[in-house]
C-alpha cells in the first residue's frame, strides 16, 4: 500500500471530513480513503476530443475521393551566390 500526505487543506474541508467520519462512526482517514475510492471507482469521462467528434459524427457518411493536385519538381536551390 503506497503511503500519501495531503498538505494545505482548508480548515472547512477538514472540518466537514472529520464530521463525516464521526457521522460513518470512523477515522478521518478511513473515511478520506472511502471518499477517494468512490469518486475514482466510475468510469472515466469520455475525452472532449474535438477532431474525434467530428469524425464520428460524420464518418457513417463516407468518405471523399479529392483528385491530387499537379505539382512540380523543386529546383534545386544554390546557397552559394
């Protein structure tokens, strides 16, 4: 089991933390334990990948075939001069 100290808590969170264990008829640090343990047993929210939303929202659509453009080849270029 790893080992974690919580500095610079507000004196009102601390407060409504050592209420609530007493109400849960436990330790301050059991309780903080329950607490962490409940919020991180959901699942984690999807990402708010803006690029992936798109593309889902419009992948059942299909595809676009675009034709290349012509290009041409690069001269080379002498630093020389």
């Amino acid at each position: 089991m790893a080992v974690m100290t919580i500095r610079n808590i507000d004196n009102t969170i601390k407060n409504r933390l050592r209420v609530r264990a007493a109400m849960h008829g436990r330790s301050m640090e059991d309780e903080a334990r329950d607490i962490l343990r409940s919020a991180l047993s959901t699942e984690l929210p999807q990402s708010r990948n803006l690029g992936r939303k798109i593309h889902r929202r419009f992948a059942k659509l299909g595809g676009v075939d675009l034709p290349l453009a012509t290009r041409e080849a690069i001269r080379p270029v002498d630093f020389a001069e």
